[in-house]
C-alpha cells in the first residue's frame, strides 16, 4: 500500500492519509484483513508527525473501515468490501461529471444532497 498526500494541498495531511486508504480500499487494493503500514513506518515515508498519521487512522477507524488494536495495528475491516463495489459507478459518475465540466466541489455537493 502506498501512501500519497500532497503537501501544497489546502486539504489537511491526515485527511489525504484518510482519503488515500479509503482510495486504496475502493480500488481493491486493500481488502479485509489487511494491516495497514504502522502509523510509524507511514510518518516517517511521509516526513510527518506520528500523531497526523494516527489521527488519520482513528479517523477511519470512526468510519468503521480499520479495527485498531494495540499490539496488532490497523486492520482493514469487512466494511472495505462496498467500496471496492463502488468503485466502477464512481468512476462513471466521475468521467459524466467531468464532461459536463462540473466541479470536483459541485459533484461532491451534489452527491452529499442526493445521500440525505
């Protein structure tokens, strides 16, 4: 698994950790029962404090997608498998909205609307 963040982003680093485990899950390349890099190993590739990484997994850990045990690490759980099932339609809705030169904020908008 490899961990991506873009430091000239206005999106906060732990957010970028977040989205890219779940980008990782909703390609299938992680599965459940996979461990994730230790939030030490993450840090240190990233040259970030350990404390961003570890917020980033307690997020995901919140959205039910990692189990974090001490001792263990972080486990992707059976909640990972929808998103890889998703993967396809949000890649199609993606290429529509880009056609119609929607924004990446309008889609997202959008999308949180149509959710509720």
């Amino acid at each position: 698994m490899l961990i991506r963040v873009d430091p000239a982003s206005e999106t906060p680093i732990f957010a970028q950790v977040a989205a890219s485990v779940r980008a990782d899950a909703a390609a299938g390349r992680l599965r459940s029962g996979d461990r994730l890099p230790s939030a030490r190993d993450v840090a240190a590739s990233l040259g970030v404090n350990l404390h961003t990484v570890l917020r980033a997994y307690q997020l995901l850990r919140d959205e039910g997608l990692v189990d974090m045990r001490r001792g263990r690490g972080a486990v992707a759980t059976d909640a990972v498998e929808p998103l890889a099932q998703l993967h396809h339609d949000i890649e199609a809705l993606v290429a529509r909205a880009r056609a119609l030169a929607l924004s990446p904020d309008a889609l997202a908008a959008l999308v949180k609307e149509m959710y509720r």
